[in-house]
C-alpha cells in the first residue's frame, strides 16, 4: 500500500474572531499553486477565550503555520515559545509557525508587508519624508520599526488620546526620531506621507483630523482595504493629496512573508495583487 497522498498535505490557517471576510485563504492558494507547495489553509473562527485551547490543539495533532488576526494578536505574542525581534518591538504576533523541535515561533511580518509595498510596489522613497501615522493601537504597534528603519526625517504618531500615542512613540524612541500627539496637536504643515491606522474606515468613518495636514505632494495610505476608496481616502483626494492607496498590498506583501517563514520559498505578489484588485497595480 503507498503513503496516503492527503498525509503530505500541510496545515496552515488563519485564526481570528470574526474572521469569515479573511482574503488569507484566496490568497495564500494561489501563493501555494505558483510555487507548487503541498499545504491545505482553512478559516478558523475562535473567541478569545478558546484561543490558547484550539492552537494548542492545532500544532499538537500536526498543524504547520496559523495567521492571526484581531484580535487575538496579543494573546499569540504570549502563546509563543520564542519571538522573533519584530514581533518583540510590536508585542504582538500575527504569524505562528512549528519549528523543528517542536517549539512555536512568533513573528509579526505586518510592518515587513507594508513596507514591502510602499517602497517595491509603490515605488515610494521614504528616507527624509515627513511621516504621519493616525492611530495608536495594535496595528501601529507592528509598522513603527520597520517605517524608521527606512529613516525618515521625522514620524508623528497621533491619536485621539495623545497619551496614547505619545506612549507608543516613546517606547520605539531609540529607534529614529518618533513622537506621540492629539489629533488637536498635529504640525499644521502638510505631510509627506500620510498613513491612516485607526479602525475607523472598519466603521465608515475617517480620523477627524485638519485637511491642513494634506497637500499637493502627500501621499496617503489606509491599512484597511476593500472594493472602494476609504472615507479617509477619499477625503484626502477631496483636499488635494496626490495619491491614495488601499492597503491591499501591505496584506498580501505580509501573506507572501508568512509564506516565506513557513516554506522557504518567496511567492511573487503581483499576480496575485492583480486578480485580487485588477488593474489598481
């Protein structure tokens, strides 16, 4: 009798609460298809207080790799046996992944993802850009790093609670030159690149923020992502900024780093941007 052909299927999936809208299984299929890796990815809807029981029980009957989203991204960083040092800066994991002894290891490829797509897809320089992040909660936490290593000129976090921000920037201060604010208490002057991590385009909202923070040569970005423009984005085209974009790159430029943490191969991206938002790259 040979070997049963679905015992050399890896597992993989991604975990969250609610997590019925994730693109992950689309997306890591075709990453599994171009570069001809035997794996299986499935949905898993868990509430937090299942979290710790169901991926446990996931690595222990063979499971290879699981992406986690919101919001379980926290309790992820403490399942872990080890993190790498990007996910130790963000305190927060958004890629599991089996080692060879059996230990678990905790990465966060969202800051990776995102700067993969501004500065490859997007083509953006950062370096020496006036940079504007809006919002201070996890999905901040993950960009931070990544962002200053690129050295821009100076990084603003603002936050409707500016104790907020300014306790993220604080803590990534020796790093580049970071500082936390209100939204009542941004520099007036327009920024370079503008990047909205609120949830409020989750909600149809946009940070209520001055239009003084936009001019004719920023750009601006929204890690959400969807069918249309953002109400942020479209605010900010309305003021005159001179690009926007969806965040769908950073997703599957942090997808393909997952990819690469678990099988070793690197996928290329832009087919699959391309059958996700067709003629948008």
């Amino acid at each position: 009798m040979g070997a049963d052909p679905q015992a050399e299927v890896d597992s993989y999936g991604v975990i969250g609460h609610p997590v019925a809208q994730s693109r992950s299984p689309f997306i890591h299929g075709l990453f599994a298809k171009q570069t001809g890796q035997r794996m299986v990815y499935r949905l898993f809807d868990v509430t937090p207080d299942d979290f710790l029981n169901h991926v446990t029980g996931f690595f222990a009957g063979g499971g290879r790799g699981l992406n986690v989203t919101v919001p379980h991204k926290p309790a992820a960083a403490n399942f872990a046996s080890t993190l790498t040092p990007r996910a130790e800066q963000a305190r927060a994991v958004n890629t599991l992944a089996l080692q060879a002894d059996g230990s678990v290891l905790g990465d966060n490829t969202d800051g990776v993802g995102l700067v993969r797509d501004l500065t490859i897809n997007l083509g953006l320089v950062v370096t020496g850009l006036r940079l504007l992040i809006l919002g201070a909660g996890g999905a901040t936490r993950g960009i931070v790093a990544p962002l200053l290593d690129l050295t821009p000129a100076e990084m603003l976090i603002a936050n409707r609670n500016g104790d907020r921000a300014r306790v993220i920037a604080a803590s990534f201060a020796d790093l580049g030159p970071v500082k936390g604010c209100g939204f009542d208490e941004i520099d007036a002057r327009p920024w370079d690149l503008v990047i909205n991590a609120t949830a409020a385009s989750l909600a149809g909202a946009r940070p209520e923020v001055s239009p003084t923070i936009i001019g004719p040569h920023t750009v601006c970005y929204d890690l959400a992502y969807g069918r249309e423009p953002t109400p942020f984005l479209n605010w900010a085209l309305a003021e005159g900024a001179s690009a926007a974009h969806l965040g769908w790159g950073m997703l599957v430029e942090q997808a393909a780093e997952s990819f690469y943490l678990w099988r070793g191969v690197r996928p290329d991206t832009r087919p699959v941007l391309e059958v996700l938002v067709p003629g948008t790259r």
